[in-house]
C-alpha cells in the first residue's frame, strides 16, 4: 500500500488506462490501473490513483478508455519478405519452400534483408510486438543493424542447413549447399556474430532449417551449441503429415521423437511449428524442457493438418513453454500476434469439440508471457511487473471490436485485430504513438519493400498477378 503521508517520488513516465492486464504471477487485472517507468524500467504497477500520489512523473500517457498489456511477442517471424500476396496458390509446406520461398531467399543480397528487416520490424510493433524470433536469417550483418533500429527485442540466428536430412535434395536450390562441418561452423559464425554486436535486446539462437533437410550430426552439433553458449537451439520440426511420413520412412521414428533419440531435444531447443504430433510426441517435449512456437494462421494457410493432428491442448496441459508467431510474408500475410491469440483460443475447440479446449486467458497468456518464455525472454519482459522492461500496448478502445468492453480478456481473444494497437513502448521508449512509428518514416518504408519485391520476384520468374482478370 502506498503510504498517503510519504512524499510523491519522480518517475520518468506514467501511463494510466481504464484497464491494466498485468499477466503478473496473479494475472491481475487492473481497474483504472497505471504503469509507472523510470528509465527502461517498470518500477510500479498499480491503481491509478494510488500511483498519482507515490509518483511525480515527468511525462504522462493518460487515457481513461484504453487498455494496457504487456507488449506481445511473435515466437516465429522470419524476416525475409518474399512479397506478400506472391507465393503461388495450392502449395503444401514442402511444396511452397521448395518452388517459391528457397528461390525467394536465395536471391536476396544483404541490401534486400537490410530492407525487408526494418519493414518487418516496423509492421510488428504497429501491431503491439515488443519480442520476436527470427528461426534464421542471411545477411545477418545487415539485419542486426535494423534490428536495432527499431529497439525491438530479438532472438535470431543464421539460416543453416546441410541438406542431407529425411527429404533428401530433391527441389532444393545450390544456394547455401554446405557440407556437415561448413553448416557447423556457419552456426558458431552466427553467434558469434550476435554475441559481438553487443546489443542487450538482441540474443543470439542456433537456427537449422529442420524440416527434412538437416543430418542428424547438424542437428546434434546445433543442440551442443546451443547448451555450450546458454541459448536456444531453433528447428522447424514436424510440420506437417508429410514430414512425419519422411521421417518414419528413413528414420522408423517420427521428428520429435528422433530428435530426442539423437540427444538434440533438451531445455534449450526451441520447437517451431509441431503441428503433427501424438501423445509419445507430447510427453518428450514436456519431459526435455523444450519450448515450443505455435503458428496457427501458417498452419491453416500452409493446410498442415493442425485441427486433424495436432495436441495444442495437450502440451499446454504438460506445462510446455509455448507461444504464438505468424511465421514468413506469405505463410500468414500479417503479422498481427492478436489474430494469432484468436487461433489459438478457436481452433482447439472446433478441432476437439469441446469450448473449453483453450481458454480465452490462455491465448491471451500465450501471446504475452508464454511467448516470451518459450523465447527465455521472461526475465526482462512479457508481464507487467515492477523490475521489468517497460514493455507495453496501449489500445485504443473507441471502435467496434472493443464496444461494448465488459471483459477486455474475451475481447483480445475473440475480437480485436492489431489494428487497435495505438501506443507502444519497449525499455520505456515510445517506438509508436498515435498509431504512427518514432522511428522510422514508414511511407518510404513501404516503397522501398514493394520496389525490392518487383526486383526479386523477376529474377525468380514470378508473375504475382491476380488470378481474375485484371482489366
């Protein structure tokens, strides 16, 4: 309780809302609720009008209709742009790697990940993103800088594979064709290269494709890596139906279960996608520690199967660490972690028939602290508390998706799109106010991607046009 008779203390900002989620260990909810900062700090979180007498702040955020949150986190963004809309229409996962999103990569010089990097990043703070991890990129001396630009916070490593996993080579490009040692050595490269840039919001990961395309000495050296160095070893791994029926077939073991059978499954693997797994699948996760991103709309787009094969309710049931993200451009076609919440609370439900498979705070949890503890992000942010990062969403609440709001959680589930986000800060910085980026001039971002796009898509042979006539 604050001491009514002790003198007012100065902060450096206070931001007050009509509502405050903290996902604190309580999972409070405050009404009429404030966020004290000083510095990159959160140091109170609590009634707004017990933190008007405690705190004399330099700067104020008011807003009496608005809701506050903890910034979210995208557990699965990769950078690279591939030109949102382009990607031809009927591929599987395989498919759709191998005929567009390879060749897309390929063809991008560091220029191209400089740009696409600074858009990506933009877009998801316009959304409320404060977190995410990038599963591998190229050029990462070109997308550190951008990164940093921003001030969000990352985890991200260098794309590698040998390819001579369970798919074997055929459709894959010449572009980063590596022996077993030059990947290994490409991994220690990348965290090295994250370790030297020296920036506290960006922490280094040890990315391997992982979807049929890596030995099984990468994957181990990538899991030894990441155990040596403290950080997370990132893997895309049964992905779908088709990658189980490799896998069985060159294995005689499905992906996680492989995995775990080689040693490569621990407390510092990081599980992108899992969308086809059974109940063995479940308890080896849960039982190595491993934390896992779910990618819901990639999963609908991509058709993996995951209302046929999937165990969401499952793994949160096992305590797994897990989170939300919307994977590349054209495996989502937004960025936008509050639509990924409304997948996750609905897709489990209408898969089990069952309405309380995943619960609207669960989603909303997975979104915010589960993201960034499957990310080993949630000793600085993910809840609003005080000794954290200064990490939060304010929400504009004067539109449709909010009105009428009795019950803020069920409408972040069920209703709002990132679209509401207004105000944004990470470490106490306001990255986006009034629904407009401090950092970057986001017209000339806008040109910039679609000019690249044009260019990349002609060296690739892509027509994006629209199937209709267009006239």
């Amino acid at each position: 309780m604050t001491d009514p008779a002790a003198p007012a203390r100065p902060c450096d900002l206070l931001v007050t809302a009509a509502w405050v989620i903290t996902v604190d260990a309580e999972r409070r909810i405050l009404r009429d609720g404030g966020v004290a900062v000083t510095g990159d700090t959160i140091v109170a979180v609590g009634k707004a009008a017990d933190l008007d007498r405690e705190f004399t702040p330099a700067r104020r955020i008011d807003r009496p209709d608005a809701v506050v949150m903890p910034g979210m986190a995208n557990g699965h963004r990769h950078l690279l742009c591939c030109a949102k809309g382009a990607m031809p229409e009927g591929g599987t996962t395989l498919q759709s790697l191998r005929r567009f999103i390879y060749p897309s990569f390929s063809s991008l010089e560091p220029e191209d990940m400089y740009v696409y990097a600074r858009h990506a990043t933009a877009e998801m703070i316009s959304n409320g993103t404060t977190l995410f991890e990038e599963p591998g990129c190229n050029h990462i001396d070109a997308v550190l800088p951008a990164i940093a630009e921003s001030g969000i916070r990352a985890r991200i490593g260098l794309w590698t594979w040998d390819q001579r996993g369970s798919g074997g080579d055929d459709g894959l490009p010449d572009w980063l064709r590596l022996d077993t040692a030059a990947a290994i050595r490409r991994l220690e490269e990348g965290l090295e290269t994250v370790q030297a840039f020296g920036n506290d919001r960006i922490r280094p990961a040890v990315c391997v494709e992982g979807v049929t395309t890596c030995s099984d000495e990468l994957t181990v050296a990538a899991a030894r890596l990441a155990e040596e160095s403290r950080t997370l070893a990132v893997q895309h791994k049964s992905t779908s139906e088709r990658e189980v029926e490799l896998e069985l077939r060159v294995f005689g073991e499905r992906p996680v279960r492989h995995t775990a059978t080689i040693k490569a499954l621990n407390e510092y693997t990081l599980l992108n996608h899992v969308t086809s797994l059974d109940d063995e699948d479940v308890a080896a996760i849960a039982d190595s520690g491993a934390t896992v991103s779910w990618n819901p709309s990639t999963a609908l787009k991509l058709a993996k199967g995951t209302t046929q094969h999937s165990k969401w309710p499952e793994l949160i049931a096992a305590g797994v660490p897990m989170g939300l993200g919307t994977d590349a451009e054209n495996c989502s076609n937004h960025q936008d972690i509050c639509r990924a919440i409304y997948l996750a609370a609905l897709l489990p439900r209408d898969a089990r028939e069952d309405p309380g498979a995943v619960s609207a705070e669960t989603a909303v949890e997975l979104g915010t602290l589960g993201g960034a503890k499957a990310l080993r992000f949630d000793d600085v942010t993910g809840s609003l508390e005080a000794g954290k990062q200064a990490d939060l969403v304010v929400f504009d609440t004067n539109d449709y998706d909010w009105r009428p709001l009795h019950n803020p959680i069920a409408n972040l589930a069920y209703g709002v799109t990132g679209h509401s986000v207004d105000t944004v800060l990470i470490g106490g910085k306001v990255v986006l106010e009034n629904k407009k980026s401090t950092i970057f001039d986001e017209g000339a971002l806008r040109e910039e991607v679609e000019a690249t796009d044009r260019r990349i898509l002609k060296k690739i042979g892509i027509d994006p046009s629209p199937a209709w006539p267009v006239v």
